[in-house]
C-alpha cells in the first residue's frame, strides 16, 4: 500500500530525524571532550577558584587566630594597650628594674588564674584586677628569672601557713627571692577615694608598687629601721613600715628594754609611747647614738600624741638635744588652713633649713592633732637643731592639762611640729651624722592620711628616713598613680568580651566566609 503522507509532513520528518541525529552526535562529542578542554572550560574555572579561594581564606582565618593567640600568651608586649593612661603598660622605670633582676624572684598572686584575668577580683569595688596579671606578665616575658604564679587560698589554704605573721587576702600579692620576701596588700595596689559629693575615683598603684617589691627583694642589703614595741605605743606602724619597706628600708621589731638593738639598724623609731622610758633603755639609746664603731649616719625619732601622759625620762634625753615637747596640741583660727571642718587638722608648712631632697617639694603636708616642741638652742655642745615643719602664724596652742577658756585664740603664732637634733660622730677618720627627730603628730603616718596620694606626706616620710640614714633615693620607685575610672567611653567588662570574642574571634570570620560562598555560588552560573 503507497503512503499518504503529503510531501511536506515528509519534509518535516526528515529534518526532525536530521536535527535529533546532530544533538546525539554533539552530546556524544562533549561527553568525551578531552580533560584538557574541560579545564579550560569557563564554567570549571570560575567555580573551581570560588570553591578554592573559600577554603583557603577560612583555613588562613583559622590559623592567623591560632596564631596570634598563642603569640599573645607567649609575647604579651603584643597586645595592644588600649587604656586610659597606659594601665597595661610598663613604665620606663619598673621596665629598668626588672631587667636588672638577677635572682629567680617569685611572684604569687593570691586568686585563681581566671578570677583575676576575668576581673572577678574586687569587681564589687569598680577595680580593673586584670591589670595585675597582665603587668605581672609582661615583667616574666623581660626577665626569664622572674616566674608568675596564682595560689587560690580557698583550694590552697597551705600557702598561707608559710606566712603566718601576715593577713593575708585574696587579691594579695607574695613576691619572694631566697634574701626575702615582700607582701603587698590589694590595698596597697589601688587606692579608692571619695570626695563630699560622694563620687569615688579609683587610682591603680601596681605599676611602682610591683617594681618598688622587687626592687627590694633584690637589693643586697637594705638599711634597717627597729621600730620598738615595748611601751604600749599608741601609733600603729603598719602604713609608716609599708612605705620605708617601699622606700628600700627594712623594718624590725623589737623591745626597747629586753632586746638588743638589731644588728646594722640606722634609725630607731618610737611610735608614740604610752609608758616612758627607764633610765636603762635612755642609756641604750645614747650609747646607739655616739657610737663611734659604727661608721653610717644613725637616727632616733619619736611621735607625739596629745593625750601622752608626761613622760620625764624621755622628755629629759630630748632635752640634751635641744628639744623640749609641750603639753599642749595645736588649733589653726584660720578656716582655709585646715581640713575636715576640724581646726586641729592643720595644713603644715615644710621648711627649708635642712634639705630633705632636693628633688622634691612638700606642697601640701596635713598633721592632725599636733604637739609644738620649743628649740632650746640653735648649737651647743656640737648639737645643732633644725625646724623641720612649722604651722601657721594663725594657730594657738591648747592646753592637755587645763579646759580651754577661749582666750588662747588670742595667742596665735606659727609652732614648730616637727624638729631635728644633729651631731657629728668620727669613725675611722670620717664624720657621720647622729640624728635625734620628734614629730608632734602621730595621725600624720597613719592609713589613710601618710599613703594619700591628695597629700605629700609619705613623700616627706620617705625623705626623713633617707636624710636620717644617709641613704640616697636611686633605689626608690617614684609612685605611679593612675586613675581607672576615668574613661572617654565606658565599656561594661561584658561588652568588652562580646567585641573580642564574639565579632573579631566569630563574627568577622563568618562574615568572610558567608562572603565567600557567595562568590562562589554567583560565579558557578558563568
């Protein structure tokens, strides 16, 4: 039978059969296309290097992390000091001092690890803590002889057993070498102050007070201060012992009437006694004092209290100086001279007639309740005597024995509230200084007042000491007082970690990385 397809549908088949039979053939072609020609391919190459270039910025992402964390706790100098007035950062001073440490000298800091680099110690005070560790961190990466540890006294109670004599509190520092040891209270590295508005700043003090304990705990010998507990004194030493210690002088106690005196002391103190002396102790005391064996200046000083009972054998032995106490205390009239709203609070004037240090000025000296001494004589008998701090010429003087009648304002006149003895003692053929001091107050070396960093008292303190041995000030660490609560931006702690670990650590990358993918996906359809 003929077929009765028209010549046109034939047409059209055959050019269906034609086209299928071409697309077959080319198919075939790509499929065995050479590997070479594929590589070649646009599509291949442009998806080939999104996926690479993805991979590899997240792998080098990775390991620059990796890298720079482990950089950083081997070389903390890298982290970068961020904080207002360089809290993080080694002053000049404290960096010599440390490069200079040639015995293995231990630090214990007295928390966990992470307590202290978490600010979770003294956090209910505003107190940055961190900045211990991270100062203490950067002194090891200088001087390999130095090593850092954290003693938890709550999981190592033991610790504390080897420093009995001590109060010690978390957040304390131990820095220790086989000569000796320093212990330095939380206290004694941040400073909190509050003015009458009731806002509070908040100074750190660890810079030098680190520097000045390893200074100390390094130093071959240190002249030494014999503080005497035998007569009920009334002063606690414990701010006064903290800043010669501080001042590169080490403290002793002892017992004025059954001890020897310490071997190699240059300056006795005593602190405001209640009892007086016996004639025993007077003789011990003058003997220390004209000691010609000894060739090293040599001091005595004593504090005063207005409520001293009279004490005639230590009033006698000042005497023989040229120093004479009065029973009385010291008021200021003027109301712009004294502070606390207390007119025995005097704002004292230091005075020039024996030069403490010459690198320092004294501009602003407090003493609370004051005792007047009167100079018996300017020399005799190869003694000089000095005014060393005077009051006013607006204060009168108040009685200890009598009720006040109002009248003494009528009597004003500047008093000298601290004064000094010298002579000269000649041993192997050279002249030293024996130095006899009275300071009229007592609360001007206490907490709060001596340690202020409002006041120039502990610098006056320091200098005494210094003047009264011979020793220079080359080994004394200038304070550094940085206030930490003063910030241009404050950043909650919290904050602080959101920014560094969660956006540079987490989020950065995977902005990178999302960045990639998307290259990625729009390059594949090239």
């Amino acid at each position: 039978m003929k077929s009765t397809k028209d010549p046109q549908e034939k047409a059209a088949e055959k050019a269906a059969k034609k086209v299928k039979k071409e697309v077959a053939k080319a198919q075939k072609k790509a499929f065995h296309k050479p590997l070479k020609e594929t590589l070649r391919s646009p599509k291949f190459r442009h998806g080939t290097a999104a996926n690479i270039f993805t991979a590899g910025l997240l792998v080098v992402l990775v390991l620059v992390n990796v890298l720079v964390s482990t950089l950083v706790q081997k070389y903390p100098s890298l982290n970068l000091d961020m904080t207002t007035g360089g809290l993080n950062s080694l002053s000049s001073t404290t960096k010599d001092v440390v490069k200079n440490v040639s015995q293995e000298t231990d630090i214990y800091i007295l928390a966990s690890e992470a307590q202290v680099k978490g600010d979770q110690i003294l956090s209910n005070y505003g107190i940055k803590y961190s900045q211990v560790a991270n100062l203490c961190a950067k002194m090891a990466e200088i001087n390999p002889n130095i090593k850092i540890s954290y003693k938890d006294l709550d999981t190592d109670p033991s610790f504390a057993s080897g420093y009995s004599s001590e109060k010690l509190s978390a957040g304390d520092i131990i820095i220790k070498t086989s000569s000796r040891y320093r212990h330095i209270a939380y206290t004694d590295l941040f400073n909190i102050s509050s003015n009458y508005t009731g806002s509070t700043a908040i100074y750190s003090l660890v810079d030098s007070t680190l520097a000045s304990a390893i200074n100390n705990v390094n130093a071959n010998t240190l002249p030494i201060v014999a503080i005497d507990t035998g007569h009920q004194e009334q002063l606690d030493t414990t701010a006064m012992g903290k800043i010669l210690a501080g001042s590169n002088f080490e403290t002793k106690s002892f017992n004025l009437l059954t001890d020897a005196i310490p071997d190699n002391t240059q300056l006795i103190i005593l602190a405001t006694p209640s009892n007086d002396l016996t004639s025993d102790e007077v003789e011990k005391l003058e003997s220390y004092l004209k000691d010609s064996s000894r060739a090293v200046d040599r001091g005595l000083a004593v504090t005063f209290y207005p409520n001293q009972s009279a004490m005639p054998n230590l009033t006698s032995l000042l005497k023989e100086w040229g120093i004479e106490p009065q029973r009385n205390y010291v008021a200021e009239s003027n109301s712009q001279k004294y502070l606390s709203q207390d007119p025995t609070y005097l704002l004292a004037q230091a005075q020039n007639s024996i030069t403490l240090n010459s690198n320092h000025s004294y501009n602003l000296l407090i003493a609370p309740a004051s005792v007047p001494f009167n100079l018996l004589f300017s020399e005799q008998n190869g003694i000089k005597t000095y005014s060393l701090m005077k009051t006013s010429s607006s204060c009168y003087a108040l009685s200890m024995d009598k009720q006040a009648t109002g009248e003494e304002k009528n009597n004003q006149q500047a008093f000298d509230i601290a004064v000094l003895a010298q002579s000269t003692v000649s041993s192997n053929g050279n002249d030293y200084h024996a130095n006899v001091v009275a300071l009229g107050s007592s609360p001007f070396f206490v907490d709060g007042i001596v340690n202020s960093s409002t006041f120039n008292n502990s610098t006056w303190t320091a200098d005494l000491a210094r003047y009264m041995t011979g020793s220079n000030d080359s080994g004394t660490i200038p304070t550094k007082s940085v206030q930490t609560n003063t910030m241009d931006i404050s950043i909650p702690t919290g904050v602080i970690h959101l920014l560094g670990i969660g956006v540079f650590t987490f989020l950065i990358p995977m902005c990178f990385a999302i960045a990639g993918i998307v290259v990625y996906r729009k390059r594949r359809r090239l």
